[in-house]
C-alpha cells in the first residue's frame, strides 16, 4: 500500500471523534491528500447498520453485533479505504477493529480470535500503520454521556471498564503500533501530543 492508515481508539467520552478531526485537518493544512471516516459508517450501507447497531430500541445478541459492525467495516474498507491506500492518500479513521476486540470482545466476551479471524477477513488483511489510543478515567468519560445515551454507551460501569483495560492490553501487546495518548483538561495539550506522534509516522 503506497498510503497511510492512521486510527483512533478509546472508550466513551474520550474526545476521540474531535481529536481525529483535528488531525485529519492539520494533515491536510500541510498539504498532504487525505480522508476522514468514522466506524460504523462512511458508505451508505455501513451508515444505515450504524443506526442499527446504536438505537436504544434495538435488542441484539453480542454475536449479531460483532458480524454487524464486521459488515459494516468490509463496506467502508472496499468503497473507500483500500481504494484511498491503493492511490497513497492518509486515511484517518474513527475506530476499527480494536474497537471490536476491546467492546464486543473483552466486554461482551465474543471469542477474539474469532473477532479477529473475521476482522482479517472482511479488512481484506489491511491494517493501520498508527492507532492513536486516548485513554481516559471510565467515569470521567462517561460523565461527558450523560445526556442523549446510545445504545452502547447505556451499558453498565463494569462493562466500559472491561472495554478501557482491553484496549490498554492491546496497546501492551501491540507497542509498535498502538500509542497510548492521556488524555489531557487541556484539549490542546492532547492535541500537542497525537501531533508528536503522528508526525513521526507520517513526515
């Protein structure tokens, strides 16, 4: 792949979404090609399963969600990320399958070698060269969902707290490529830091 794929990763309340868009404008300030997206989503397909999987009204067994998110992501990564790799454009992506490891495996309990069996599968065996970890106390996070709560952010303490250590074994076990970012009161000094890193990897 001539391009760059870079990842954003972390529980509820994070400030993952503002900080991956910061990034993806600071990248393309400096002239270089790039696209933002967000899991699920980014296709029309993938967007209507977004709604599925993240309505309160919805009941669904933790396997259907894992293979909905999985659906999702093997739409996003034929229509735009393999193709945007392919011609070396950045891609800079909110959440992929770490995400499904971490909320779907070490907090709903699917099998992960089965999360990642299919996630290789549907990803078409692409990986981020960068995934951008933030991590943040489970309750403050939360405290920023308090209002207006999807499906997944409904889910009890216990469960985000499964899905916070999950990811920082991740990141244990994946040093070369996950970077784990503290996330700072001072959204600009967060910011600061991602920066570091990301230039680094991409200049």
């Amino acid at each position: 792949m001539k391009g760059k794929f870079i990842t954003f990763e972390g529980s509820e309340g994070c400030g993952k979404s503002t900080q991956s868009k910061m990034l993806y404008e600071y990248l393309r300030k400096k002239g270089k090609k790039v696209i933002y997206l967000r899991e699920p989503g980014g296709t029309k397909v993938s967007e209507k399963i977004r709604e599925i999987l993240l309505s309160p009204k919805n009941h669904i067994s933790p396997v259907a969600e894992t293979l909905l998110y999985m659906a999702a992501r093997a739409q996003i990564v034929k229509e735009i990320i393999n193709p945007a790799l392919i011609k070396g454009k950045i891609v800079v992506c909110d959440r992929f399958l770490d995400s499904t490891i971490a909320y779907q495996g070490y907090g709903l309990g699917v099998d992960i070698h089965f999360i990642k069996s299919v996630g290789w599968f549907v990803s078409q065996g692409i990986k981020p060269g960068l995934t951008i970890f933030l991590d943040l106390a489970v309750k403050k996070g939360l405290k920023h969902r308090q209002h207006s709560k999807d499906r997944i952010e409904e889910r009890p303490y216990l469960y985000h707290q499964r899905v916070r250590k999950g990811y920082l074994k991740l990141a244990y076990q994946n040093p070369e490529r996950i970077k784990v970012v503290k996330v700072e009161k001072d959204k600009n000094k967060t910011r600061q830091r991602i920066r570091e890193v990301v230039n680094e990897y991409v200049f």
